[in-house]
C-alpha cells in the first residue's frame, strides 16, 4: 500500500476557496428572505422583568420579534437559544426580523427590555467565597452528571492559603493513582507552584452566522460547523424537529478551533424565525458579536506541587485547577490538563483535584488542545525551574519522563496505543542543533538577549466505532460519502483517500460526498478533538474493505470459483491464477445493482447507525455499497504527541522579542498527507504564540464589561509577529491500532510551541518564571526592569 | 455597547473644497468631514457616533498631493499614509515622519488612511469606544479611572478627569518636526502649530483637537527647520502591525560633532495629546550625544509620571525609549 497515502495532493474544496467560489452560510440567498438581528445583554447579569417591542414592530420593514419564551428552553448548565436571564454582557436576549439589517437594527434600539440586575463576577475565586455572588440564578458550579449546583468554600479555605497561593477548598472532581506521599517524600526538589492561564476567544475568521428556511415541514439550515452528521441530532433538538426533518448544510467552514465542534444553540435562531414569519431568515453574525457568542477557551488557576529526583524523573504531582467556566456548561479543560500531565510526566503517583465555577464571561467550550495546552504552557516552564535547580538539561528532563508504548493514561491508568514523544524529543533536539543553540542562551548583543525553549503536549486523538459508505457505481468511479465535517485541516481528505487506496482506485476517479445532509452521509464523529486521522481512517477502511470483499464475491459467483481466488488491482477484480478473468469495476457495480440484498445496498449490516442506514438505503440499488461499523480493535488512548522547539532575541529594554526559529515534530503516527501535517505544525504554532504571549482576554471586573471585543483588540498574532520559515518533522512510527498507522495531531502542536515560547522567553530573563499566560510586552518589560507586575498572582481576564 | 450595524446619514461628495466648507459650515454639528474613513466609520457602525450627514472629502483635488514649498514641504490633509511613506523628499529630509507613518496599523490601512485622519482620529480608551457615558462622551464618570479598571493602554501624564491617550503615531513625529496643521472654515483659514493642535482635556474633554464644527483640517506643513537632521523614532506595540502604540517616541536633533546642538523630543501614548519633552530637551542641550546623557534624559522624561492600575509599565518603557533616542539616533 502506499500508493496515495503519505503524499501530497490537492483537496478538492482549495480550488473553490483561493478562488473565493465557495459558499459560506452567510453567501446564501433565498427568496423573500429576512435579515435578523440580535438584542444583545448590556449587562453581565439580570432578570427580563419585560418587553415590550410594540413601537419597535410599528417600524416599516420590521416582520417579527422572537423572545426566549418562543424557542426551546435548554436545560441548565445548558447554552440557551434566547434567554430571560441573561449571564454575560452580549447574549442574546430577543431578536428582530426585517426586510434589512439596517431597520432590524433601528427596530432593537425601540424595543423597551426592562432588566432587573443580578450579582455577577468574572471571577471564580470571587464566586467561590462565603456569600460570594453566583453567575447565575440556581448555582455557582457544573457537576457531571448533577448538573447546576451551589459550592462556597470556607473563610478558613481562603485563609489557608498564602498570600498569593491559590486557596484549596473542597474540590468536585478529584482522582489519585500511586503513593503521593512517598512520591514526595522520595523527591530531590519538591516545586509548588500557583499559576493562571487566561481564556481566549477563538478568532474564527468565518462568524457564525446561518440561514433558515422551511419547505414542506422540512428546515433547511446553512449553518458554519466543523462536523456534518454529528451536528445534525443536536441542531435539530434546537430546531425543535427529527434529525430526519433537517437538511444541514455545512460544505464549507470559515474556522472553528473548537468552538464550532457540534451544532450550537444559536444556529437554530433563523429556523425559529423563519418558521414564524413563513420566510427564509438569514441571521450574520457580526465581529464583536462572535466575541460574545463564538466561546472562549475557559481559564484555570491553578496549583501544581511537583517532586523531582536528582535525575529530573518525576516521582509525584499533585495538581489541583480551578476553572473559569463561563455561565452555561463549558468543557472539561481541567481534567484533560490532568490526563495530559499523567501521560506527558507519566508521574509515579498524581493526585488531580478541580472544580469549574460559573463566571458571567462568554460561554468557554472546546478551544485547540482544550486544558492539554493551558497545561502545556502553565507547567513546562516549571519544568524548566526544576532543571534549572537541579543543574539538568531541558531536553533530558523531558527525555527521562517521556511516555512510552506501556505508559498509562489518567486517574484510572488505562493503556494507550503509542507514544513516541521520546523520539520526537531526540529528532527535534537533532535537527534544532539544541546542544550549540543551548550554548547561546542568555548571549547579549546590546540590549538584547538570546533565549531557547523546549514545550510539549498531548491531546487525546481518535475515537472507534463510527460507520464508513463507499459506492462503486456504474460509471466506474468511487464514490466516498464523508460525514465528518470540514474545519478547514482537509483531513476530511485525506482521510477519504483510505477508501481509495484500499480499493486501490486512482484519486482522479474518486469522488468525495460530502457537506450536505441530505447526500446521504454515514454517521460520523465531528471534526474535533484531533481525531479524524484515526477516526475516519478506519470507518473508511471497513467500508473499502467491504466494498472488497462484495466485489470478490460477485466475481466468484460470476467467473467461478471462491472469493480467495480472487484479487483487486487496476480497478478491476481478477483471478489470481489467470488475471485475464476480470471483471471492471463498473461491471462489478452493474452486478451489484443486478443481485441487490446486501451487495447493492437494499440489505444492511444490523450493527450501523440509523443516520447510516437511511443514506445507505436511500443509496441502494445504485452500484455496489461499502457499508460497515469500524469494529477494528481499540484498547486505549490514542495519544497525539508533540515537541517544540524555539530560539527568540528578546530586548529588555522593550520588552520586545523575535522568533529568530521554530521547529515542530509531531507524533501522529504514519504520515497522511506531508503538506496538510506541514500546515498544521505551523498553524499550530502560530496559534501558540498568541496564547503564550498575545491574545488578550480582559474583563473589568467591576461592571462586568468585555475590553476585547475586535480583532485588533484580540491580538491573533500577524505574520509580522511570527518567524518566516518555521521548520516541522514527525517520528513517523505506525500506531498499531489503526489501520494505516495514523494517528490524529492538530491540537498539541498549539501547546508545544506555546510551552516552548514561554520557556524560551523566561530562559532569556534568566529563570524568571511568570506563572502565567499570556505573558504579554508589559509583563516583560516589569521582568525586565525588576518592577512587579500589575496583576495579583490570582487574578483573571487582565491580559 | 457596540451594534456593528451602520446607520442610514446623508453623504455628500463635493468636488471643491469651498464646496465642502459651505456644507461643513451649513451642516455644523451634524456634518462629518469624512477622510479615509477608517476611524469614522467604525465609529457609525458602532453607532456611537451618530451623524446626519458625512461630508466626503475624496473628490477635492486641493486636499491631495505633496508639495514643495519656499520653506519646507506641505502636505495635504488627504494624502494617504502610504504616499509619505514612500516620498523621496520626506524619506531623505523628514524620515522621522515617513518611519512614524509605516508604523501606521497595516498596509492596506495605510492605502486608504490619510494623514489628515490620522491625527483627527478620536481616543481609543476602550470604555470610551465602547458606548460609555464617561466624561469624554457627555457624562461624569471616568470608567477608565476606577479602583477595578482595566487600564494598561492609559495615560501615565496629563489625566484631567480624562486618562485617553493620543493613539496617533504620525503625530508625535509631526510635533517632533514643528509642523503646522492648516484649519479652515467658510470665513478663513487659520494655522495652528502642531503641537497646539490637540487637546488637553483640562481644556475640552469632549475634543482631541482645536477643530470647531465647520473647520476642515486641509493640509500639514512642515518648515525646513529641521530638514535633514538626526532622527530618531520608535513605538512599541504588542504586535508587530495593526496595533496601537503602549509608547511611542520621536526625536529631532542637530549635532554638532558628538554634541547636541538642538533637539525636540516628543512622546506618544503616554497623554492625551503627543508629550513634547521640553525639560529633557533643555537638559540635553549642549551635551554629548552618549550613554549617560541618555541615561539622564530617560530619568528626566518619566519625573511626574503618575500611574493606574495596570501601566506602570510605560515608566520604564518611556524611559528606555527615549533613552534609546537620544543614544542611537
């Protein structure tokens, strides 16, 4: 095998992008369609005492007002549609339909929104305190599986802590492997660190916006999402209709990182709107809107007591996160941070501790690496602490606790399938020359300074158990129907050319399906979690070799003989002893057709999903159907692994610094697609940068407003802010789990090249350590000159 | 609160600039000189501002250009910020200004910004932009200056009530020069030195400038005075393109061998209006140009310096900075 994967290739959808042909939600047009807008909170917290929008409907061109009590209510913590009590400043509370924005606009400036204020915080050790304020009516923290509840710690907690030591009062998810207490006791140098890690918007270029309209019972939804068939349940539950009822469109994906994983609450707002006012309704979500409604990564303060032996092999942590989870459910950072450290560390013995506490801030959900990165760049610096007082190298540090094939993952120690950190570790340091570049650390010229930095991190990456639909059709071609999505990574691509090669079909005579519900898709899991590679790779694996198997039998039945005897090549099916007995695919598929039961579709394997059953059985009888479960065999984790490395000249006197170099090795297993992988490093990277040291998330704390509400506010980095030739590698090792060896990897490269940042930058301050991201310029710059810094050690959304 | 949705408001587009000041004088208040439009009408779109009509000034010939004159250069209001950048004549004799504009936000913004805009540009405290009723919009509060607030990018000189600072980087270059902004209404034109251009809001919190409703701003002159000297500019900002100055400095000086014979130095983003050093510029009269002259200009430039929550920062920043200019100029 090998013929298609590992190489470059050009992913249909590119064409339509760099031309600007394709279509975004948002480039949909209907007749007669409305324009909705929002009535946004203007404050953090408060209680819809009444509406009145008579003067606003009197408007000419104004068609509807929707409020929350004309849409589902969502079960708390869950996300609302519309709200009567509102948790941060900018959610939605109504919204207003008009033949123009313009108008629908002017509308919401008349309608009378009486709103009685509510207690909020942006803070959650605030909302921790006895008789602290809670975000939201009912609660203070998210429990799995109780919902929406009230803890306060005690005075006593607070008063335990010292001054500037994150306080630790009773916890609401907590785990321990191992003897913690001899794990330290055993440690050389026992390091107990508070740190912040601040929460950032997610900056897709594409703001959510949608377009409804309703057709014989019917909604068609042109939504912006990273997944396809695994939004579909979710955003017809919003819809308020069977996931059958719903045709969903989301062919092209302007970014997510996360935020865009599953269908999300608001999408559904022009379906309701057009259900009420009987026209399409196309809903654009404005820039400083997205910042409201687009989530951001939720923050930790944390606490992390690290013992080292003499050698630098971690014997015990004990790490305990406080996260900040915006007002509804969040995401479950905190204890991805804890796996990710069982797995980076592989500690002999961890005990995790955290609870999630509501804040009236944007709702957070999954951003790149939710809580693995956060991690990343919160403990790798301390790391560097430790090497710097037990007088060890950075990369041996990281060498002597890397994760092998035997490591265990998380509280309950469950296997994993690979990990080759330790190989991306020697591979970067090689190909980074880190032995000379280590030597120039802390080298001046005039008020600059040079500094080097080592990061890691892991994510989480692939799941099992998803359908795969393959269609060899008369015509001869392959058809490969995709239901995972397009982020925008192409791995939706990439992932599909296993089918191809499996079929061992030329690429020019595929054709993907994708980005519509109603082309008949399989049930997928969505575009997140870095898991496509290994994901979808396999679900395309079992309907390629169903297809096989299917074209092996139609050729026995019609050339004599047994399945055995029979091979694929060429697209065609032929005897082995006598390859001149064949028959072409599309021969094969007309057979299919001719034969029907299960070779064409019209009979089904009882174990796939029903979203795959339909569009298989809508499909049937139009050529020779590939349709299985991926039942391939997955015991563990599937860790994503990757290394940083960074060199940077930093100006004390400014607080300024350049990334002179990069380099980024992945471990994803076999190598897909080299240009895509490329491309993730160094996106990843980019994205890195900005966490560690520009993207800005602030808060006043006192009225509860959002400084950062703008691009420029934001602070993504540009390419002005980012080396040009960033370097990338991967190890390259076969995870024996999957099929073709492949593994996911998008997330980690974000921390990786975050940590090592950071690393690098405190390297070049000379072991001062921030305990803190972002560390932005005038943190720097008071490092630098010896000034404290403005923040409290604990303090949030400053930065 | 920001509602990203722009208004509907009268647009005029005159040919002439007698055209524009009747309109500018028969609409007063409600008129709006409109420039690049790069800060303005993000300001609509926010609806902050609201206006019953723009006033276009693209079509007017006499706005454009860059001349030559008897005693230095004049450049008009609505040259964009990518043409001075790339004038030979201001590269070669004024590069403090051309070095000031490329440090402008982003190249295509500076396709389509013009100078004139550029120090028009109103404040970019964020509680401001944000819809607040702060003193600068009308009210009486200060969101900027509260015991909570969120103020890393404010003033650490000059806080009257007001704690804004001058977000233009052209502008302390053209104090740094001695320019002259040309104002004129429907009756006259007047000329103001740069540096008396903007406002303190100790004099009028609601203005950045001495504009009065009626008065376009038409051109900036540059005299010869300091054609050629050493210069030296720099602004720091968190990100390398499209931000706005945490410090800013730009200097003039003449030598005369290592000694400094003359010099103006003025500072951005750490007032409401560009803070010309005139006590370091005294002290350093007459000295080496060398590190402990630097030294001392640094310490001198910050005395005073009265800080908020969260820009202590720019104290030492402001001191490297024009420590900086005045040792490697």
């Amino acid at each position: 095998m090998a013929d298609l994967l590992g190489k470059n290739f050009v992913p249909p959808d590119v064409i339509g992008k760099v031309t600007g042909r394709a279509k975004y939600a948002e480039d949909f047009r209907a007749d007669g369609m409305l324009f909705c807008r929002l009535l946004l909170s203007p404050m953090p917290h408060g209680r819809v005492r009444s509406i009145d929008s008579s003067e606003a409907l009197r408007i000419p061109g104004v068609v509807a007002v929707l409020t929350a009590d004309e849409v589902p209510s969502i079960p708390a913590p869950g996300n609302p549609i519309l709200t009567n009590e509102p948790c941060y400043v900018g959610e939605p509370i109504l919204a207003v339909a008009a033949i123009s924005e313009t108008i629908a606009q002017d509308a919401i400036a008349r309608i009378k929104v009486d709103l009685e204020p509510l207690p909020f915080t942006v803070d959650p050790l605030e909302s921790l305190r006895p008789g602290g304020p809670n975000a939201r009516i009912g609660g203070n923290t998210v429990i799995r599986r109780e919902g929406l509840q009230e803890v306060k710690w005690t005075a006593e907690d607070f008063a335990a802590a010292e001054d500037g030591a994150l306080p630790m009062g009773k916890p609401t998810t907590e785990w321990s492997y191992g003897d913690l207490e001899s794990g330290f006791a055993d440690a050389t140098l026992v390091l107990d660190e508070t740190f912040v890690t601040a929460g950032h918007s997610h900056h897709s270029m594409e703001p959510r916006s949608a377009m409804a309209y309703w057709q014989n019972g019917k909604c068609y939804l042109h939504g912006s999402c990273q997944s396809q068939s695994s939004a579909v349940p979710g955003v017809a539950r919003y819809v308020g209709i069977e996931p059958e009822n719903l045709v969903f469109v989301a062919e092209n994906c302007g970014g997510g990182f996360g935020s865009k994983g599953g269908g999300y609450p608001i999408m559904s707002i022009p379906a309701h709107m057009a259900k009420k006012t009987g026209r399409p309704v196309m809903m654009r979500i404005s820039r400083a809107e997205e910042y409201f409604l687009g989530s951001a990564r939720p923050g930790f303060q944390g606490r992390i007591k690290i013992g080292f032996r003499a050698d630098g092999r971690i014997t015990a942590v004990d790490l305990y996160i406080v996260q900040e989870n915006g007002p509804y459910s969040g995401f479950s950072d905190f204890t991805s941070a804890a796996g990710a450290v069982s797995i980076v560390y592989t500690p002999l013995a961890m005990r995790f501790r955290g609870i999630r506490v509501l804040t009236n801030t944007p709702p957070r959900g999954a951003q790149r690496g939710p809580g693995q990165n956060q991690i990343a760049a919160a403990v790798e610096p301390l790391i560097d602490k430790a090497a710097r007082q037990l007088d060890l190298d950075r990369v041996a540090i990281r060498r002597i606790n890397a994760p092998d094939n035997d490591s265990r993952y998380g509280g309950n120690q469950g296997p994993i399938t690979s990990a080759y950190l330790r190989d991306a570790l020697d591979l970067g340091a090689k190909r980074f020359d880190w032995e000379s570049r280590k030597a120039q650390s802390g080298r001046r010229r005039g008020s600059k300074v040079m500094g080097v930095g080592v990061g890691q991190a892991f994510h989480s990456a692939g799941s099992s158990g998803f359908d795969g639909l393959v269609r060899l059709a008369p015509d001869g071609k392959l058809y490969i129907h995709t239901g995972v999505g397009n982020l925008g990574t192409y791995s939706y691509g990439s992932t599909s050319r296993v089918a191809a090669e499996v079929l061992k079909c030329r690429w020019e005579n595929c054709v993907i399906v994708r980005g519509d519900s109603s082309r008949h898709l399989p049930w997928n899991l969505g575009q997140f979690g870095s898991n496509t590679s290994f994901t979808m790779t396999r679900t395309n694996y079992a309907a390629a070799m169903d297809a096989v198997r299917k074209l092996k039998e139609i050729a026995a039945r019609d050339l004599g003989g047994s399945p055995d005897d029979y091979d694929i090549a060429n697209e065609r099916v032929f005897a082995r002893s006598n390859p001149s007995r064949y028959l072409t695919y599309a021969a094969a598929a007309r057979r299919a057709i001719q034969l029907g039961g299960r070779f064409s579709g019209r009979e089904l394997p009882d174990d796939i999903n029903g979203m795959t059953r339909a569009s298989a059985t809508a499909l049937a009888g139009t050529g020779l159907i590939g349709v299985a479960k991926d039942n391939l065999e997955r015991t563990g984790t599937v860790p994503a692994l990757a290394a940083g490395f960074v060199q940077i000249e930093l100006d004390l006197e400014t607080g300024k610094f350049e990334i002179l170099d990069y380099l980024g090795v992945a471990d994803c297993g076999t190598v897909l697609h080299p240009q895509s992988l490329a491309n993730q490093v160094k996106g990843g990277a980019v994205m890195g940068f900005g966490m560690a040291t520009l993207e800005r998330h602030i808060y006043d704390p006192h009225y509860g407003l959002p400084e950062v509400i703008g691009l420029h506010q934001a602070k993504p980095p540009s390419y002005m802010d980012t080396p040009l030739n960033m370097q990338w590698d991967a190890v390259n090792k076969a995870d024996p789990q999957n099929p073709v060896g492949a593994k996911g990897i998008g997330e980690p490269l974000l921390g990786c090249a975050a940590a090592a940042l950071l690393c690098a930058i405190s390297d070049a301050l000379g072991g001062h350590y921030f305990n803190r991201t972002p560390v932005v310029t005038d943190m720097i710059i008071n490092a630098a000159s010896a000034k404290t810094q403005s923040h409290k050690p604990l303090q949030v959304n400053t930065a | 609160m920001l509602k990203d949705m722009m208004p509907h408001f009268e647009l005029f587009q005159p040919a002439s600039l007698d055209d524009a000041l009747d309109l500018a004088d028969r609409l007063g208040d409600g008129g709006w000189p409109l420039a690049g439009g790069l800060d303005s009408l993000n300001s609509f779109k926010d609806r902050s501002k609201r206006i019953e009509a723009a006033i276009d000034l693209a079509g007017i010939a006499e706005l454009q250009g860059i001349r030559e004159t008897d005693d230095g250069i004049e450049i008009g209001a609505m040259a964009t910020l990518t043409e001075i950048e790339r004038h030979p004549l201001i590269q070669e004799r004024y590069g403090v200004l051309a070095d000031a504009v490329r440090q402008v936000a982003t190249p295509q913004i500076r396709n389509a910004g013009t100078l004139g805009g550029n120090v028009c540009q109103d404040t970019r405290c964020w509680y401001y932009r944000y819809g607040l009723a702060c003193y600068r919009a009308g009210g009486n509060v200060c969101y900027a200056d509260t015991p909570g607030a969120m103020n890393r990018e404010h003033c650490i000189f000059g806080a009257d009530r007001c704690v804004a600072v001058t977000p233009s980087d052209p502008a302390p270059a053209l104090v740094a020069l001695d320019a002259e902004m040309v104002i004129r209404n429907a009756r006259g034109e007047r000329v103001v030195k740069a540096e008396d251009f903007f406002m303190e809001p100790s004099i009028d919190i609601t203005q950045m400038t001495v504009l009065e409703p009626g008065e376009i701003l038409t051109a900036i002159r540059i005299p010869a005075t300091w054609a050629g000297a050493t210069f030296y500019f720099e602004k720091v900002a968190d990100r390398n393109t499209w931000d706005f100055a945490l410090v800013s400095v730009a200097a003039a000086m003449t030598l005369s061998g290592n000694t400094i014979d003359d010099i103006r130095i003025v500072c951005g983003a750490v007032q409401c209006i560009p803070r010309r050093l005139t006590d370091v510029e005294r002290a350093v009269r007459g000295s080496p140009k060398n590190e402990q002259t630097a030294e001392r200009a640094g310490a001198l430039a910050v005395r005073g310096a009265k800080t908020l929550n969260y820009n202590h920062f720019k104290i030492p920043l402001m001191e490297n900075l024009v420590k900086r200019a005045i040792r490697d100029a």
